[in-house]
C-alpha cells in the first residue's frame, strides 16, 4: 500500500480519499473546483503518493479523468460536479469498445480496464469507436450502469487496483460523449497521463527513500550502518531516489504557472515527458537498492519497503509511462509524423 502503512487493504476509504481535496484537480472552479496549476498538481500527487501509493495513484487518475471531463459538453459536467466537487471519475483512454447510434444516443458496448478505483468511483470514462460516425469517441457512464469485474492480479497498488468496467448495451445521450480529433489530437492529455502517474511512481519511491532516512537517523552511525559497504550502498541507493526526484522537479518547473499545456508545443512537452519517464525508471532502480540498505528483513511481505517495491514496479508498468512511446514522441516532435 504504502512506505508509512504495513497492511495492504482490499480497498481504500472512499470518505478518506474525498476528504483529502485530491479529487478536485482540474474540477472547474464553478463548481467548487480551484484553478490548478499542472505543476501544483503534480507536486500534490507526489505528495499524497509519499505517504501512501495508493492514494496517490487515485489522485493521480482523478486528474486525468477530471480533465477529460472537461472537455465533454457541459451538461455533463453540471451532471458529475452539480452537487459537489469531491466525484471519483474513473476508466481509460484507450479504445475498448464501440458504440452504435441508437436514436439520439449511443449503444454502447465496451470494457474500461485497468480502471482503478471502480470500488470508489461515481462515473466511469471509456473510449469507443462511434459506428456511425467511425469516429473514435469518448464516453462517460455513471458507475451504476456498469458491471464491475475484479480481474486486478498484481502485485502492488493493491488498494487503488485496476479491475474492469464492462459496458453492456448502455445507452449514452448526447451531452455524455464527445468524438475525439484526429490522431496526435489528443497529445496534451496524454502528457497529463504521463506526468500524473510519473508523479504517483516518484512519490511513492519518495516515502520509501524517507523511511530509510528515518531509518539511518534513529540508529546513527552504530550497528549495521557502521560497515562501510553498508553505509556506501545506502548512500548511493538514497541518491538515486533523490535524482527521481530531482528529474521530476525538472519536468515540473519547466511548466511553470501553465493550468493547461496545450501551448507547451510538442517538443517542450515530449522532453518534459522524457524526464518524468527517466524520474520513474530511476525510482523503480532505487527500490530493491533501498531495501538492501535495510537488510533481509525489508523483504518480509507486510514490510513498508517490500509494499513500496511491489506499488512503485507495479506502477511503472502503465502505459503512459512506457519509455519506447516517449522516444517516439520526441523523435515525432523532432522530425515531424512520418
């Protein structure tokens, strides 16, 4: 779960998680929302991951959701944020479906998956691929309409999971869906992708990097840290933490007081990308070397270290932080789409 708790839950407080302000990120202020910064929101999602990974990675979908809520219509806004700003929208991005045009609405049939959070969430996003238009499409449904399957098997990020969302025969009006722009019209919320679960990665390495610290603060310089292979590798191994975090700080800064990055352009935005993918894969290097400044018993499954490890790898994984796609859209931005 985390670097400050020991036990993994099989889910997390749904009234805990709306208390902490996360899940307001990008709600628009009309409805109770603040004028976020995507530096601030990135920062905060670092923050919440520190002391707990999962958490941290539901605030970080909740940004990404929010702003893709944005841009539905703004029916469906009033729909997810009329009574109140703290609504868990959750799903993915990816095409996993399609719909057929049924009168006025959508009949949609599709999955949303991994979608963490479904055991919290209000609203559910999917993308679909709009028959008749042949228009890829995004959707959004209320969680009550959706059949949820507990299909989540890694091993971390247990309490924020990832199961799926099957969207059977669902009716979408109008004003709940939105045809997305051709492709590479979507880069900017891609980047917020990148950028918010890069930031849940390097918290989460963060909190176990603190820990190690408390760690080294409270025995001082006796017992095992008196060895000098010992205090060697655990200086290197907090170092490397620290570079995530600092290539990440990098990435931050360089957006400045921007709520939007749309006019970032796309070279500025796929090197920013590329630090925060470099921060992740520095922060999933300095874990099991975190764990060796702790010793055999850091490995013990209910260890806050070993729930780091297994949150931090199991993060590293999504998608939008695969390196190979960042090379591609940097190489793309450098030289143009073939």
């Amino acid at each position: 779960m985390s670097a400050a708790t020991s036990e993994a839950p099989a889910s997390l407080d749904p009234a805990a998680l709306r208390s902490t302000g996360v899940l307001r990120a990008f709600v628009p202020e009309r409805f109770g929302g603040r004028r976020d910064t995507a530096s601030g929101v990135a920062r905060r999602i670092a923050d919440v991951a520190s002391w707990d990974a999962d958490a941290g990675w539901l605030a970080a979908v909740a940004a990404v959701t929010n702003l893709a809520v944005t841009e539905l219509p703004d029916g469906a806004q009033r729909e997810v944020w009329g009574d109140g700003p703290d609504v868990l929208v959750v799903g993915t991005l990816a095409p996993q479906g399609a719909g057929a045009p049924a009168g006025d609405d959508l009949l949609v049939d599709a999955v949303s998956s991994p979608a963490s959070g479904l055991d919290s969430a209000d609203w559910v996003i999917a993308t679909v691929l709009d028959r008749g238009t042949g228009a890829p499409t995004r959707v959004l449904v209320p969680v009550a309409d959706v059949r949820v399957e507990a299909t989540w098997n890694a091993i971390g990020l247990l309490g924020a999971r990832g199961d799926t969302a099957h969207l059977e025969s669902v009716r979408v009006p109008g004003h709940r869906r939105r045809p997305l722009p051709p492709a590479g019209g979507g880069a900017p919320l891609t980047f917020f992708a990148t950028l918010c679960f890069g930031a849940a990665v390097v918290g989460a390495a963060r909190g176990a990097a603190a820990a190690v610290t408390t760690a080294v603060d409270e025995a001082g310089p006796a017992g095992r840290w008196s060895r000098p292979d010992v205090r060697a590798a655990t200086s290197a191994a907090l170092r490397r933490a620290h570079r995530a975090d600092a290539l990440l700080e990098g990435a931050v800064a360089a957006l400045g007081a921007r709520t939007a990055v749309d006019a970032l352009g796309d070279r500025a935005r796929a090197l920013a990308a590329d630090a925060v993918i470099g921060a992740v894969q520095e922060a999933e290097r300095a874990l099991p070397e975190l764990i060796g400044a702790l010793g055999p018993a850091a490995l013990a499954p209910d260890h806050p270290l070993a729930r780091a490890l297994a949150d931090v790898t199991t993060g590293a994984r999504h998608t939008a932080l695969s390196g190979t796609k960042a090379a591609l859209a940097h190489e793309a931005a450098l030289f143009g789409r073939p």
